[in-house]
C-alpha cells in the first residue's frame, strides 16, 4: 500500500510535469495555515489506519467476514460526524430512529455473520479462533478510521475547498510515509517461504526485487489504480455525500463475497451455520442499502 502511494503521487508529479512542458498545466491549491495543514495530515493518517488495519485483517480472518464488517460504515461514520461536528464547528446531521434501527440492524446481521463463521470453521483451534477475534478487532478499527477518512474528506471538500485531485495528491505521501513505518518495523511468519525467516515488508520487497523485479510491474500498476479510484471516491464524497459513496460501496461488497465463494477462496461454514452465514450475509448488505438509499433520498 505504501508502494501503491509512492507511485500514485509519482504520476500525479508528472501530470504536473506535462502540463508545464506544454505551457500551461494545473495548478495545484496551495496550502495556507495551520488548520489546512493539520486537516490534510489527519486525513492522511486514517486514510493510512484505514488501509493498513484492513490489509492485516485481511491476513487473519476471511474475505466475507472482511467485507461485511466494512459494510457497516455507515454506522461508524454517523458517530464518527456526530462525535467531531462540535469540534469542527459543523451542524449536526440529523438521523431518525428508522435510519439507526437499520444500521444496528446491519450491525447485528455482521456480527451474527461472524459467529456462524467462527462456530462452523472446521478444525478451528485456539490459535484460529484468537486469530479470528484478532482480525475481527482489526476490521472494526479499520472501519473506524475509514468512517474519519470520510468525514475528513468531507471537511476538505467544503471547508478548504480541495477538490478530488487536490485532496489525492496531497494525502499520497504522508500516508505513503506512515504505512512505511510498520513495513520497516514489523516483521511477520515466512509460511508460503520455507527455510526463511521472519521478515518485514520491507525485507521481502528487498529480496523480490533481487529475485525477479518484473513482479513489481503489476504492484507499480495497482499504484496507478489506487489513484484513479481515490480520485472517483472523493468525487462522490465531494459532489453527493459519503452516504452515496456507501450506497453504492455496499453492491461491491456483495459480488465480494459471492466472487470468493465461487472462485473457491473460501467455503462455506460447515452444517446449518453455512445457511445462517448466507442469510446473516444478506441481510446486512440489505439493511444498510434501504440505509443508504433513505438517506439519498433526503
């Protein structure tokens, strides 16, 4: 992930290059005070929590339990606003009671979700099932900070007047640089390497790139992705609202978990749990797309 952003902000550098050669070009908001500086550097550490929380769960628990963890961002960011609007001198956004019914609802389904799949793994021992609630501690966080990305973003968008391409730019590299300090530090089990030992991110990029450094190519190129995709979430977030941006995340997160089980990423958990997980599944998707959709309809 932090590659992902070198490289997002490395071709944003030379959009800017390109423009200048041929005399004319975009011209990049400057910032001005220390509220602007501090609110790009608090986006750029959840966007980074975000991601990096979400990329360790994704090591420890399923891609399904994943998503419909993730599913619950609404939730969290209608905390989150509710908690940070006094702070930030913004109004607060009124939810009735059908809309919180709905998202508890949602919540309730994703957890219901995650002790299917816990009691029907097969063979779960002590270590899988710690595992399991690490992963599941690490997910809610990542929402979390994903929810305070969001309301960042909005504040950036309304208050200091970045638009998309502003806000990716500026929140590339320092999110590149607080990523980088786990990829440094932390090191992890080499199981799918046997014979070596422990290592960091940082020590395996090394020796990937002294073994084959063409597999980097499709790494550089997800770097360019990841720009493109930054760029039309923080449109949506900007032009419509972070509850659009949901509304629209939750049909992502369904095909998901339908993809993984179909590609053979995963199964099922054993007996009925396998029927309890698939419904638990749909009705959190459900509940906070009529969610969602409420709120767009506002």
């Amino acid at each position: 992930s932090a590659v992902q952003q070198m490289v997002a902000f490395c071709v944003f550098c030379c959009f800017l290059i390109v423009g200048k050669l041929f005399g004319g070009g975009y011209q990049v908001k400057q910032l001005t005070t220390t509220r602007e500086y501090v609110a790009v550097l608090c986006f750029s550490v959840t966007f980074a929590l975000n991601i990096g929380l979400n990329n360790f769960s994704l090591s420890l628990v399923a891609v399904s339990v994943n998503v419909i963890i993730r599913s619950c961002l609404p939730l969290s960011t209608a905390i989150s606003q509710a908690a940070l609007a006094p702070f930030l001198g913004r109004a607060q956004t009124r939810t009735s009671l059908s809309e919180w019914g709905l998202m508890f609802a949602g919540v309730g389904c994703a957890g219901l979700a995650t002790y299917a799949n816990r009691m029907g793994s097969s063979g779960g021992s002590k270590e899988e099932s710690a595992a399991l609630v690490l992963g599941t501690l690490c997910s809610v966080a990542s929402l979390f900070s994903g929810a305070l990305n969001m309301v960042f973003a909005g504040l950036l968008g309304s208050e200091l007047k970045l638009n998309p391409l502003d806000t990716t730019c500026y929140m590339a590299l320092p999110a590149a640089v607080v990523l980088m300090v786990p990829a440094l530090l932390v090191s992890h089990p080499m199981t799918k390497w046997p014979g070596f030992p422990d290592m960091t991110d940082w020590e395996v990029l090394v020796e990937v790139l002294a073994r084959k450094p063409a597999v980097l190519i499709p790494v550089a190129f997800s770097g360019v992705l990841a720009f493109v995709y930054n760029i039309l979430q923080y449109t949506l977030v900007h032009k419509l609202s972070a509850s659009y941006a949901a509304f629209a995340g939750n049909f992502n997160k369904a095909a998901t978990v339908a993809l993984s089980l179909v590609l053979g990423l995963e199964s099922l958990p054993a007996g009925g749990y396998g029927q309890l997980f698939l419904l638990s599944v749909a009705g959190n998707i459900a509940a906070f797309t009529v969610y969602s959709s409420t709120k767009n309809k506002k």
